[in-house]
C-alpha cells in the first residue's frame, strides 16, 4: 500500500513538473504586438459579423484593401477598373442564390446582396459607389458579374 502511495505521490509531481507555468493569468507579450493595418482588423471583424448575423444565407465573403493598387487583379484590370484606394469585395455564391438566374434577374441579385454586405462595412466605406470594387462568382470560382463605380455588370458583357 504504501509503495502505491509514493508511485502515485511520485506520478504527480513529474506532472506537476511538465506543466510549467500555466494558469497563472500572464498575457504574453506577443500578443500586443500589432502586426496587422487597422483596415484589415476591421475587415476581417466585418466578415465575421456578416457571418454571425446571417447564419443561413450568408455568401462566402472575402474584404480586402487595396492602397496603393498592390492587388493586381489582371481579370479586373482587363475590363478597365482599378481597386487602388477602394475595398475589394469577392462573393462566392456558396448557397445558389445566383444559380439559374440570367440577365436583369441576376443583376438584381447582386445589387440586394451587395448592399447587405455592404450594411457591414459602412462605417469603413463611407460611399458604396466610390469605395467599392466588388466581383460575384461562382463556388467554383467562375465570374458571373461585377460591381464598379455605382453600376452592376455581367461578366460577359
């Protein structure tokens, strides 16, 4: 019995060893660190607010800022538009809302979700028309249409 004891007291404090310096409520320094811009702080916190606050319906959504046009998204680029200084918005249509939809239809689509989208990063982008470059696709990746200077396209027009 007592050898049990002494193994179970033994066990115990080997662990107690290894566990090191847990729990003791420290917030490591590295966590203040600030890596990220602010813009893709809030970026990210406006994804995930769209996310939690649709979590039904909600689209893949992807907000980037594009200062100094260091994106270089040629397909954008060859159809004349420009994201330096605006926020690229990217949907993928995760959920078939634009699926068997065509012409007047689908643009009508992309303006009501876009403008849900939008809904969460107005106080970032404080005019739709001006501060946005936004591409719909598919979840496999293939662009359906566009939103530019105020004005909805389809990709093959």
């Amino acid at each position: 019995m007592r050898r049990k004891v002494l193994l179970a007291a033994f066990l115990v404090g080997v662990s107690l060893c290894f566990a090191g310096g847990s729990g003791y409520g420290e917030v490591q320094e590295w966590m203040c660190e600030a890596k990220k811009p602010a813009m893709e702080v809030y970026l990210l916190e406006a994804k995930i607010e769209y996310v939690m606050y649709n979590p039904i319906y909600y689209l893949n959504v992807y907000f980037y800022y594009d200062p100094n046009e260091s994106l270089g998204r040629s397909d954008l680029l060859s159809k004349g538009i420009t994201t330096n200084g605006k926020i690229y918005v990217l949907v993928y249509d995760t959920r078939g809302l634009f699926a068997y939809k065509s012409g007047r239809a689908l643009l009508d689509q992309f303006k009501e979700e876009l403008e849900i989208i939008y809904s969460y990063i107005d106080h970032i982008a404080t005019d739709m028309n001006s501060d946005i470059v936004a591409k719909f696709m598919t979840r496999e990746e293939i662009p359906l249409g566009y939103f530019h200077q105020g004005q909805y396209h389809l990709w093959l027009e």
